[in-house]
C-alpha cells in the first residue's frame, strides 16, 4: 500500500453520510454507531449481543463463541506480528467473557506476491501463540487476491471456549461478568498494566520514529489474568481489553450501557517513558491509543484489594493499577481528574488516531 494513503483523514466530511470511512472501524464513537444502527439491525440482533464474545448454551456445556479479523501493517512490530495477535486477540475476547479458548479457527486472506518466508514466519508464530493459549487451531481457509486487492496479508479468526471456574461459593453471586450495565456508582476501575503501547509500536515501526528505548506492543495473553481473578473468588462487574479506541473507547461503552459516569485519576494511569514521549510529540492522548494485551476491569469496591492482589500474581497483569471510579451520572460520561482543577470530560474518539494497528 502506498504510504501516502496513511495521510488521509478517517473522519467524514461534514454532510456527507453516504459511505463507509476508515474511522467506521476504529473502535470509537463511528463504529459503535456503525454497530448500532446498521449492523446490528440489519442482521436480526440488539446491542446486547455486541460484547467480545456470545455465550451458547448447549445440552453438555456452556459455550463462548468469538469472531475477528487482523489487518495490521507492518506485519511484523517490536513485540509481535499479525499470526501471534490474531491468536491472542481472539482468545482475549474469549477471556474477558469468563471463558477459557478450546477451539480456533484462522483464515487468511493472502495478496499475490507475498514471499513464502513472510508467510511461514507469521504461521510459525501463530501456531507458538496457539500453544501458549493452549487452543487448537481445528479448521481454517486461504483465499489469495491479485496484486492491491489487500495489504499483504488479512487474517480472520473465530474461537470457542468454555466457563472459567470460579473460587466463589454457591452463594447465587455471579460465576462470570454480568457486563457493563450492571455498573453502579462506588465500582473501582483497574487496568492491567502500562496503556498505549501497542498502537505507538506499531506506528513507530511503521513510520520509523527514531526513539530509544523502541516502545514495544503489549501483545499478550490474558487468560492467566482473567483465571486468576476468578480463582480467588472476584467475579468483576465487567472486562474488556481495551483494543482499537483505548481506554477511553471502552469506558465510554460502558458509560452507555449502564447510564453511569466514569471518573478517571491521571496520576494513576500507568504510561511507559517512550510511549509517552510520543505521544507528546504527536499530541496524541494515550488514554485514545490502542493495546492488545491489557484490559480494564470493573469490581464492586470491596474486590478491589483482592482483584488487584490476584493480578499482579501473573506475569501480564503484574503492573495492575486502580485508575479511578464509577460516579452517579453527571454531564459527561466520561471525566478525568488531570490535577489542574475540576474534572474535564474525557472525549470519546470518532475514530482511532493511529490507522491499521490491530
């Protein structure tokens, strides 16, 4: 793909709403609205099926079904590569649900003159992220396309869990997130780590920013993270890993679904040196950057000490941090406590900042 295409603006002109933008499919405000009046609709289904992952009830076991698609560019970034975040994407839709992967699918969607070399690279790399998740890749396709029709490589994913375990007693309390709209005021809000970091290392490595340190995708899995929190007894109210949008996108759904507010403290917001450096320098709000291996979590406010404790016990979550609150609603749904007076709005993004990073 020419280089020049990144420079277009995502956003539609004003007045004109006949087509399809890139903005569309950035996780902010234009797709959830995209989702809400077009897809959604046209398919049959409400805004209660658009979580990660829709829970299936069969007559031996309860069932998690995912489905998503990669289209990164560059294929290959300091922390990663499409084979391994098509793997750990999927499966993380399946863990902020409660469900451990069992089953995936992978298609790809190949350009004609792809080097064989690029394409066993990011196969072998797949298949390692599989066996780390510990899901089996079970079926697939390939489709290759001429010349221009895609951007070396697309990669869609669909995959099955099962419930998580609990520690929780047979007490009636949940044994999986009951989703955002059962957020009340009071709730604690937690990340699981250093925001940000996967949407600049993509665009660094992309664009060649010349930084040191090189800031590196936090493409993870979070299935020990989610097990666990469940392990230890604390079912959140709600999970999502904060994707395409960020921090900002995903609180933002929240606030939609529940009809409460959420209050973020800045002094809290874990952002590595060089991701903050950036986005400095692009002018860039981090809370708007994507990530691909951390999530935010909702506790009632008595979990929030054991939620945090069970965290940092695994490796991907080990730099868990409570960064604000959920509030009775006020005129925004989002505020941030930046230390300069009252809480300002935290805007949510129409698109995404940064193109083709997940």
């Amino acid at each position: 793909m020419n280089s020049a295409n990144y420079l277009n603006c995502p956003i539609p002109s004003p007045g004109d709403d006949s087509r399809i933008t890139l903005a569309h499919g950035e996780g902010g405000r234009l797709m959830r609205e995209l989702l809400r009046t077009r897809l959604l609709p046209s398919l049959g289904m409400d805004s209660s099926t658009a979580d990660d992952a829709a829970w299936l009830t069969s007559e031996a076991a309860e069932l998690a079904f995912t489905t998503d698609g990669y289209v990164v560019s560059p294929l290959f970034f300091p922390g990663g590569d499409i084979g391994k975040l098509a793997v750990f994407g999927t499966v993380n839709d399946l863990a902020v649900s409660g469900a451990i992967p069992r089953w995936l699918s992978l298609g790809l969607v190949i350009e004609e003159g792809l080097p064989w070399a690029t394409l066993a690279a990011v196969l072998q790399s797949a298949a390692e992220a599989a066996g780390i998740a510990e899901v089996r890749i079970v079926t697939g396709d390939t489709k290759v396309v001429p010349r221009g029709a895609a951007d070396q490589l697309f990669i869609t994913t669909a995959a099955i869990g099962q419930r998580m375990a609990t520690g929780s007693s047979s007490d009636g309390s949940p044994s999986r997130p009951t989703g955002p709209a059962s957020l009340r005021p009071g709730d604690e809000l937690l990340v699981t780590g250093s925001i940000a970091r996967h949407g600049i290392a993509v665009m660094a490595a992309r664009d060649a920013i010349g930084i040191d340190p090189v800031p590196t995708s936090d493409c993870a899995l979070l299935t020990p993270a989610v097990a666990a929190l469940l392990a230890a007894g604390v079912v959140p109210r709600t999970m999502r890993d904060a994707t395409r949008g960020g921090v900002a996108a995903v609180l933002h759904e929240w606030a939609a679904a529940s009809g409460v507010s959420m209050r973020l403290d800045q002094a809290h917001i874990p952002v590595d040196d060089s991701v903050a450096a950036v986005c400095e320098l692009l002018g860039l709000d981090p809370l708007h950057v994507a990530n691909e291996g951390t999530m935010v979590v909702a506790v009632a406010a008595q979990d929030c000490n054991a939620a945090l404790s069970a965290l940092r016990s695994t490796a991907v979550a080990r730099g868990a941090r409570r960064i604000g609150r959920v509030v009775e609603r006020q005129m925004a749904a989002v505020v941030i406590d930046r230390g300069i007076g009252s809480p300002l709005p935290l805007d949510e993004p129409l698109g995404a900042p940064l193109p083709r990073i997940c």
